[in-house]
C-alpha cells in the first residue's frame, strides 16, 4: 500500500509487538501470576500490577465491537485513502484492539461479524501494520 | 463526600461572540474577558487572588496561567494552567476553583479559556487535534475524533435501536436553541432532513451531528458565597460537583453507550442532595449528537438507551420539557477547541440569573446541572448549580 501512512511512534513496550508482527504475528501480553491478558504491552500488568509477564502470540480471530467507515474529515496523511473503514475488533482472548477494516464493497461489515487478522507492509516505511478482513 | 463546594458561587461572567473573531489573537480575548468578568462581578483586579488559564491550540506556550497572569500585571496567591484537557476541563476548573476557596488557599479565582480557532487553524484543525491521539495504536490507522464517537453510536443503535432521526433530533433542538441566541455561531433553523442529508462524515454521524470550528472565548469567576452575595450579581451556588475517571475505549469491560458520569453525576447529586428529577434544565457538553443521548442517560434523566425517544418532541428546546443546551451547545453555539466546554458553564449562570433575551428564558430556573466530558466519556465532572442556597 503506497500512501503516506503515519509511522508509528513506537515505545520500548511495544518494539517487540512492532517486530513480531513483521513475522505475520500479533503478539498480546500475559500476566504470570493473575493470568490477565492485554494489549497494549506494558511493563506491568494493568490489572494486579505485578512485573511477571509473557508475550502471547493472538489466534488472529475476533469479531467486530463497532466500526466506521472514514468519508470525510481523515488526517492530511489519510486523506487519500478515504473512504476506508476503522473497527474495534474483540480477540478471541479477551483484548479490544483498533484496526482496519478490509471489505469489498460486495460486503457489508456488521457488529458481531466474524474477522481475522492479516498482515500488510507499508512499502515507504517498512512498517508491517495488522488489519482485519470479514471471514 | 467530603467535598462541600455550598460555600462557593460563581460570581461573574463573560463571553466572546462565537464564530469568526478575526480581529484578536488568544492573548488579546484573555485581557479581555478577564476584565469583562470583572466587572460583571463588580470586583477590582486587586480582589481577584486566583488564576486559572486553559492555554491555546495556537502554539505551546509554557506555564501559561504565568504568562496570562503577568500580561494582566496580576500576582495571585493560587495560580494552574489546564493544558487542554479536553471537553471535562471548565466543569473541572469549576471544581478545582471550588476545592482552592474551601480549602482556604484563595478567596476568588478567575478562570478564564479562549482561543482564535478557526482564523488560525480551520485548515489545519483536524492535523491539529490528530496530536491528541496514541501516536502508534491510533493514528497510524487513520483514526480521528469523530470515528470514536461513531463507534459509539453504531453500539448506541446495536443495542437500543436508536435511529440516525433521534439523533438528528438533537442537533435540530439544539440548532433552534441556537437561533435564538445573538452570540451563537450558527443561527439558522434546521430540520430533521438537513441533517441526515448532509455529508457523511463517519458513519452513521453526518456534518451536522458534528460540532463545527471557531473562535471565542469565555470566563467565569467563583468566591465564597459570603462574598459572593455582596458583589453586583445574584450569586449561583454550586450546589454540587463530581467528578469521575473510567478506562479507555480500548478496554474490553468498557460499554461505550455509557459515560464516567454514571460516576460523577452520583457523587454530584449526592453532595446537593438533588436527584435528576430536582433539575430544571441541563447544559451538557455535546461535541457529536451521540454525546448527548449517552449523558442524557448516564445523568439519569431518561433510562438506559432511551436517550433516542427522550429527545424527541423537541424536549431539549428552551421551551420543552427539558431544555438543555440553551445556548445552542457545541453543535450550533460553536466549538472554539481549548474553551468549548466553558460556554455551558456561563449560559447556566445566565439562564439562573434570568438575564438572557426574554424569547429565550427558560421557565423554571431552580436547579441546573452542568456537565464537561473527554475521551469518549472517558472523563466526566458533573456540578449542580442555583440561585438558591439549597434545593
């Protein structure tokens, strides 16, 4: 995908989840000792605080909280790529992530619908970004 | 609750023109309001021994409250500057002036927020805002504002029924409100179809659930009641605040049909020893349409996800059931970025005052909430305000 897409600014929690998704993976975080588990990383766990932590690589599969299709209004970065769709995608293991949303224009995506998670490199930055497609 | 704001009162008010104000820069409607609210208090600048600023989209200009403080040749005893904290900051900043009285640290603050938005910024507005978001899990995804709130109202529809007429509904409501307000950016009536009718902005919200851009300012100043009752205006008690903090959006036990007012609202009521039906009328901070009918629910004056049905029969005019948003709210009053929630606050003050126009005064003026939100209703804080020292 050739656009300007803004680069991420990425943090020393989440250089690995950066990394590892240039292996086609979405790697959440586990709690050792409350087993909760979550996205963003973190180096504490949000939930009992405690430091034991393991990157948990995601099944992939979610289905969609909400979604918006972007037609007007994006950032100078987005505008070209209007109108396209952003959703709130809940994993499989719990985590609520944000994301593109692919579809075709056959199909229309709906709360509730089934999803999956692809991998997409943004040739100008070398940066691979996580979308989603209708299953 | 501890927090006992009945000692305090807002004390005087001012306010900008809403719209295009091209003939001043931030600093120029700062001096400016700062010396109107003055006045309107009937106070000297020498009795004035608290600042609170809001900053300015324009540029970051460090320690803010010190920069306006020193351009108005004042030298408070308590001095804090908000950095844009976003749609909850001036019900905040009403807390905060509050918290500052009682605990004895001053005796009158001036809070003041304004901001040339849309002279300087019109184009660049939405790259300007974009800085806000998560610079990795937002923004690289094309995320802005109004995609959050479209969220909301795809659930809002989802799980209620809710439908793009209802939602409509409160941008008309608040469009006639607006019509009859001389300082309110945009005046003309509209109807149920030119909302639906205008341009898609995220789906389902279109340009007129939105709130637009533009300059202006406002400022309000709170003391003691004790002092307040022998100033030149009426003093308007604040009768009760709360305020409340939730997860982000993101979290998974997050509902986003509801708002950490749920939180702020309770505590609120509980410290006037109000409930929502003691409340005449509401000033609520309204950056999409969707953001109404979630307040008018977690504020309990309609149930759950009966935000949609609430607001129809023109309930929400100044001559409905439940006026709220009489100055026109963001959606039509205007949006000025950093001051946008400071408007609710001053026109809650007019409307108890009862000096707004004849045409549009709301009848029964016993009790007002005003309510401030961000971050999809992430952040709430809640005040009953009236003329009378208890309800």
């Amino acid at each position: 995908m050739d656009v300007n897409r803004t680069v991420p600014f990425v943090d020393w929690d989440s250089a690995p989840f950066w990394e590892k998704l240039k292996e086609g993976k979405f790697m959440l975080m586990e709690c050792s000792e409350c087993h909760h588990v979550f996205f963003p990383a973190r180096i504490i766990c949000p939930e009992c605080w405690s430091s034991a932590l393991v990157w948990r690589e995601a099944s992939g599969n979610g289905v969609i909280y909400s979604f918006t299709t972007v037609e007007a209004g994006a950032t100078a970065a987005f505008e070209l790529l209007t109108p396209y769709t952003i959703a709130l995608i809940t994993l499989e293991e719990g985590c609520r992530v944000f994301g593109m949303l692919r579809h075709g224009a056959e199909r229309t995506p709906a709360i509730g619908a089934q999803v999956r998670c692809d991998f997409e490199i943004d040739s100008n930055s070398g940066f691979v970004f996580p979308v989603f497609g209708l299953v | 609750m501890t927090f006992n704001p009945k000692q305090c009162a807002l004390a005087g008010i001012a306010e900008t023109q809403v719209g295009r104000i091209p003939d001043r820069d931030s600093m120029q409607m700062y001096a400016e309001l700062a010396v109107a609210a003055a006045q309107d208090a009937g106070l000297r600048k020498e009795e004035i021994d608290g600042l609170i600023t809001g900053g300015t989209f324009l540029r970051n200009v460090f320690m803010h409250n010190a920069v306006v403080s020193e351009y108005l040749r004042m030298r408070p005893r308590y001095s804090s500057g908000l950095v844009m904290g976003g749609g909850v900051s001036w019900c905040h900043a009403l807390g905060e002036a509050c918290n500052a009285i009682n605990a004895g640290v001053c005796n009158t603050v001036l809070v003041i927020a304004a901001d040339p938005f849309f002279t300087v910024c019109a184009r660049t507005a939405i790259d300007l805002m974009a800085e806000f978001f998560d610079p990795q899990y937002e923004l690289p995804f094309g995320f802005v504002t109004p995609a959050m709130f479209a969220f909301a109202a795809r659930r809002h529809m989802l799980q209620y029924g809710t439908s793009s007429e209802q939602l409509a509904q409160v941008a008309v409501s608040q469009r006639r409100n607006a019509s009859l307000n001389p300082l309110a950016q945009f005046r003309k009536p509209i109807a149920i179809e030119d909302v639906l009718s205008s341009r898609m902005i995220c789906s389902p919200l279109h340009l007129l659930d939105c709130s637009p851009i533009s300059d202006g300012g406002g400022a309000f100043i709170v003391t003691s009641g004790d002092r307040a009752r022998s100033l030149r205006k009426p003093p308007v008690y604040v009768l009760g605040y709360g305020e409340a903090h939730e997860l982000e959006y993101t979290d998974p036990n997050r509902d986003i049909t509801t708002s950490a007012a749920v939180r702020s609202g309770k505590d609120a009521y509980a410290a006037a020893g109000v409930g929502p039906e003691d409340i005449d009328f509401a000033e609520i901070y309204d950056c999409f349409t969707i953001t109404m009918l979630v307040h008018l629910e977690s504020l309990g004056f309609c149930p759950r996800g009966e935000g949609g049905a609430f607001v129809e029969d023109r309930r929400l005019e100044v001559d409905g059931d439940f006026p709220t948003n009489t100055h026109g709210g963001l959606l039509s009053h205007g949006h000025p970025g950093v001051p946008a929630g400071i408007f609710h606050i001053i026109e809650a003050v007019k409307q108890l005052r009862r000096e707004v126009e004849p045409e549009r005064q709301v009848r029964n003026t016993g009790t007002c909430l005003v309510h401030g939100n961000s971050a999809l209703f992430r952040d709430a804080a809640t005040a009953i305000l009236s003329c009378h020292h208890s309800v």
